[in-house]
C-alpha cells in the first residue's frame, strides 16, 4: 500500500511523517482490498465485519464496539428518509468508525504520541480509542468548543490544550507540537480516518439489502464524511456492486459556506473563508480539506449544496427531537435543508441522512 493525492497524484510511502501532499492536499490510500460483497465477515457485528475490505495491518483492532447503526426509516412531511443514526457509537459520534481505524494502525505500527485539532467529537474520539490502546494523545481545542466535549475529552484522560481565538489557531498550535515529534492523527487529513468513515456506506448499502439510495445529504465542514461515502459508493460501483451512485447533497452554516461559494461560482477550488459564529461549531470550518473533492461528488451525480441558517438549524434539532432523536446542533444540519432539497427530488425518492452526533454533547 501507498498513498497518492487525492488532487495532484504525488505519491509517499505509507509510512510517512508527512500528513499531507506538498500540493497541500489530503492522500488517499493506493493498494487498499477491492471491494466483494464475499469479503464481509457476517458472523461480525459493527466496523469489524468489513475487516476484510479495509487496508490490512498486524494484530488485533483497537475497538469500542463502533459501527453497526441503526438505520430508520421515516416519513417527513411527504419526504421518505432513512435516518442513520451514527451518534449511536462509543463515543456519541461518527467520529468513531475514523478513529478506530487510525488507532488500530497507530497502535500495530508502536506509535504512542499523538495528538489531534478538534472542535470537540474528532478529539473525544481519539481520546478514547486512545486511551482503549494505551496511547498519550493531546487534543488542541478551540475555547469555544461546547463544555461537554472539552470534559468528555478530559476525562478519557487525555491533554486537553485549550487554544483561544478562531478555529484556526487551534491547527497551528497542534502543528507546533506535530515539529516537535508528535504524530498528527487528523481527522481531516488522515487517509486511515477516510478508511474507517468509508465502512458508513458499506454499511448503509448493506442494510438496503444493495438498493441504491437516491439521495444522501451530509453536514459539511471538512468534508471528509461525505468524501468517504463517494469513495465507498464508488468502489462498490467499480465492484459491479451497485448499478449507479446515489445523488450527494451538501449543508453548510450560512455562517460558514466556502463549499457553496465555490458551487455557486461554478469553481472547481475552494477559498477560505472568515466563518461566523453558528450554532453549528462542528463544521465552522473555513478551510475544507476535502472541498474540491466534495464539489467533484456533486457535480458528479447531479447533486447540489445548500446553506441553512440557526434558526433552520434550531428547528431542525427539535422536529427531531420530537421524535425522540436528539442530536446536536450541527446534525441537524441536513435535516435543516429538507424544505431546500424538496424542489429537486421527487416524493418517491429515498433520502438518507447521517445523524452524525449526539445531542448531550451540545452543553
Ligand atoms: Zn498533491
């Protein structure tokens, strides 16, 4: 195995302490098993069960029991969705499926410092996967991260390094740390976080019985959530899998939409942008790693991208909480842009959104 550009084609040996391509773009992973519906270990429950389908390593997985999410079905205001309710992981987020990947090699290739820049769910993750395998992790957190994810990080016993300022102060302290010897297990930029994130959509297809959705809408920040799902379904696609991709929708914060600009002006790249504050904090980001890439998904299967505001977002957050489903505010996010993709889909369709993360964690 090996890692290429996702962007440029440079390639670097996997093990290599450069965590990104001199292009400044994320790697991806060359080499990784193809994708067979054969491969999938059914007596397994959760991530596992794809062990076969992910990058090989020695040893056993570093595992909480993430993976395996409900998937529900619905029907909202004409609309039939399938909910997938990822914040029903170890630590109350998708962040898990990333985590335990990355860890899981961390740990098999005697790594044991890390350290990582997170709004809050990416950090508890690593914390404790972390703390699960006996690794010193650090998290650099911006001081506006929610309370809750500062303590849950803390208590999994790992440095918090509280950083004051914008979002971006908190990548350029954790950068510090990374000259200095650490490893940078990011969230964003790690192609074994993508691995992990990428059995989302093996997952979801199985549980469709290997229907195709027609539409997927992901909360983006970063966007590396949504970059796994099109890497899973296009694997599956050049596996003879599936026949076709769904259509791949993208929600920012109206307070921080670089993906939608670029969409907009019809540009291949994405700006940075200065974010405003939001109620939506997990995906505040004003630099997306996996911007152009979340474009080319769109484009690609006729999809689009949509901002929504914090009074959407508030809504949002409590028609589903009067379901019984609590999720934070950032979560609610695609739910938030309904009324949006309404106009383009038809009744019929099927409509699955991630819920990404627990709503206890908002406080
Ligand atoms: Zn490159």
């Amino acid at each position: 195995m090996q890692l290429r550009c996702a962007h440029c084609g440079h390639v670097e040996p996997l093990l290599t302490r450069r965590w990104r391509c001199v292009c400044g773009r994320p790697f991806v992973l060359e080499g990784v098993p193809e994708f067979r519906r054969e491969a999938i270990q059914l007596h397994k429950r959760g991530l596992w069960r794809y062990r076969e389908l992910l990058p090989p390593f020695e040893g056993e997985p570093v595992t909480l029991g993430e993976g395996g999410t409900p998937l529900l079905f619905g029907e909202w205001d004409g609309l039939r969705l399938g909910l997938k309710l990822e914040f029903m992981a170890p630590t109350g987020s998708f962040k898990d499926r990333g985590a335990s990947v990355l860890v899981s090699f961390l740990r098999s290739w005697g790594v044991d410092d890390v350290l990582d820049d997170s709004s809050g769910n990416a950090g508890a993750a690593l914390a404790a996967y972390g703390a699960h395998a006996g690794l010193h992790v650090r998290i650099f957190v911006p001081a506006h991260a929610s309370a809750a994810k500062r303590a849950q990080i803390a208590i999994y016993g790992a440095e918090l390094v509280t950083v004051e300022g914008p979002r971006p102060r908190a990548t350029e302290a954790a950068l510090k740390a990374v000259d200095e010897g650490a490893y940078y297990a990011s969230h964003a930029y790690s192609p074994l976080v993508l691995e992990g994130m990428a059995t989302f959509g093996y997952e979801l297809l199985e549980q469709l019985d290997w229907h195709v959705p027609d539409n997927l809408v992901f909360p983006v920040g970063h966007g590396s959530f949504m970059a796994s799902a099109y890497l899973a379904m296009k694997r599956m696609q050049s596996a003879g899998v599936l026949d076709h991709l769904p259509r791949f929708f993208a929600v920012q914060s109206q307070a921080c939409t670089p993906i939608l600009q670029a969409w907009q002006q019809g540009r291949e790249d994405v700006e940075d942008v200065a974010p405003a504050k939001t109620v939506a904090e997990g995906i505040t980001i004003s630099h997306p790693v996996w911007g152009w890439y979340v474009l080319k998904a769109v484009r690609e299967t006729d999809g689009a991208v949509f901002a929504v505001n914090d009074d959407e977002i508030i809504a949002a957050q409590k028609a589903l909480a009067s379901r019984g489903l609590y999720v934070e505010p950032t979560s609610a996010v695609p739910f938030a842009a309904l009324k949006q993709l309404r106009k383009l889909i038809a009744p019929q369709e099927l409509t699955v959104l991630p819920l990404t993360g627990h709503g206890l964690k908002s406080h």
